[in-house]
C-alpha cells in the first residue's frame, strides 16, 4: 500500500490535484482518498507533525491508528475538519494533544 502524507491549507483542493494527476509521484497511484486528517494552528505546528508521520515513529502512529496497510490506497475512515488543515491523511476524529 502506498500511504501518502502531506500538508497544505486546503487537502480537498490538494486532493482533487492527486487524483486529476498534476503531482508526478502521485500520478501513478490513482485514485487517492482522504483517510485521515489533523488540524494545527499554524503552519510550523503542521510541518512538524508531516516530519513525525513520514518517521519511523511517525508510520508506526499511522498503523496503529488506521490499521496495518491493506495492499491499497483507500482509507477506511472519513476526514474532520479544524482550524489549520495539517497533515494528512491523519485519524479522523482523534483530538490532537496541546502542550
């Protein structure tokens, strides 16, 4: 399976690019859906959550939130919306942790 995680102020817009082809990496993986999604209050707060889930960590989080990977790029849990669109895909419906 192939996960993708990345950030950005709109991920339906960013998304809807996914899926249309525009980003090479991606391009060959279609169709992509939204499976998960974390909001941040700004972007330094996003950027370094998008670190952590593309970490060794960071995976092993993903997997136990949603699941070992099931051989496809499909999500089985809908997407939240919050202030900041931060990384995602991200477990819907969990509460992010302030410090």
């Amino acid at each position: 399976m192939i996960r993708y995680v990345g950030s950005g102020e709109n991920p339906l817009e960013r998304l809807r690019r996914h899926n249309k082809g525009d980003y090479k990496f991606t391009k060959g993986h279609r169709p992509w859906r939204l499976i998960y999604q974390e909001t941040y209050k700004s972007r330094s707060e996003a950027m370094r959550r998008e670190r952590f889930l593309k970490s060794g960590q960071g995976r092993n989080f993903l997997n136990r939130v949603l699941g070992k990977p099931a051989g496809s790029s499909n999500g089985r849990t809908s997407a939240f919306e919050a202030d900041y669109p931060g990384s995602n895909p991200g477990p819907a419906g969990l509460p992010r942790k302030d410090s």
